[in-house]
C-alpha cells in the first residue's frame, strides 16, 4: 500500500508527539505494567481497571495521536481518530456496565495472551529503541501499533462471554498499519497483524466460559 507521506514525515510524527506529551508514554507504560499485575488478582476491580484503562488508551490515541498528531502527514488520520474513538467509548461503557472480565490461564490461549501483553508493552518498544537509537522517536503504548498488539492479548484474557464486535476496529487497524511494516521497515508491527489472526480466530470459535 502507497502511503501519501515519506519515511521521514512519518517518524517526524512520533518525534514530535513524544517531545510534545512527555511524560504521559511513560505514565501508560506504568499503568499497563499495573494492568498485568492486576491480572494475577482474579478481582472485579482489577477488570473494571483494565477495561478502563482500555478505554482510556483507545480515546488518547483517536484524539491525540491520530487527530492532532497524524492528520498532520495523512487526512484520512481524522476518520481513523473516529474509530478509535469510537472503541474507547466501548471500552468504557463495557467498564461502567462491568462486562469484561480478564484473568490469566495456565492454557495455551491465556500463555499466547500473556505474550501479546508483553510485546505490546515492553518488547515493542525496545526493539523500536534498539533500532532507531532514539527514544524520541520510539513507538510505546499509547500509540496506537503496540497499543493494538496489547488489546488483543487482553482479548484473549478474557473469562467471560466476549463482545466480539470488539474485533472489528482493532482488526481494520492491523490490517492498516501493518503497512507501516511495508513501507518504512517498522519490523514490529508484522506482530500486529499475528496477533490480529490469533485473537480473531480464537474468540470467534471459543465458547462462552464463566467463572
């Protein structure tokens, strides 16, 4: 897929976006280490927490990443800030109605998961780091590759019955931004669209659980 703006512009962006919010990616880097502690806990709190944080992270990425920062390189950043909007509001209204419930298996799933979660929010960025040599110019939770890669490891967590209509925005932004992983070599993100599959194919066929 051609891209209306140049290697440069792209990672221009994150630059700027990291300088402009500092420290805020560090503070959703914490929250998310919290989310996975919180995932031993098996408690109605530590799931109302995720979800929110979901929620939060989905709403930072549509208005301020894709709507102030991206739009500035590609206008079709405007609709992608609609979607992710759009998930945030379900992911907070999924908190308040406390329909999400997350806990770690000793299963197949929950392990793939598991490993989801820790790409997303730890290994992601460093490989971006260790590539680039610019934390500057590094890609970490809250934006919105590894941030995707996260919540399908969190989807796969889940102990309830799972609104699949869930899939569908964080699905399209895989299939989107795996260009990002065409165009300008951000290796990562052929993850992103690993992750999409395995969720997909997982919560669309598995049964409802209860616990």
């Amino acid at each position: 897929m051609e891209t209306p703006f140049t290697i440069d512009d792209f990672f221009k962006v994150f630059g700027d976006y990291n300088s402009s919010v500092f420290p805020v990616q560090f503070t959703f880097i914490l929250f998310g280490i919290i989310a996975v502690i919180l995932l031993h806990k098996k408690k109605q709190i530590s799931s109302y927490f995720i979800t929110g944080l979901l929620g939060a992270l989905w709403l930072w990425m549509g208005i301020v990443y894709h709507i102030y920062f991206f739009s500035s390189i590609n206008k079709a950043a405007y609709a992608f800030g609609g979607l992710f909007i759009i998930q945030g509001l379900l992911f907070i209204i999924y908190a308040f109605q406390k329909k999400l419930n997350f806990s770690i298996e000793n299963t197949s799933s929950g392990i793939i998961g598991y490993i989801f979660i820790l790409f997303g929010l730890i290994i992601y960025p460093l490989i971006g780091y260790s590539l680039g040599g610019s934390i500057e110019k590094t890609i970490s939770l809250g934006l919105p590759c590894p941030t995707t890669i996260f919540t399908f490891g969190l989807f796969m967590l889940t102990t309830n019955k799972f609104p699949k209509h869930l899939l569908i925005i964080p699905t399209i932004w895989a299939i989107i931004g795996t260009s990002a992983a065409i165009n300008f070599e951000v290796y990562q993100d052929y993850f992103m669209l690993i992750a999409a599959v395995t969720a997909n194919i997982y919560l669309i066929q598995r049964k409802s659980r209860h616990h």
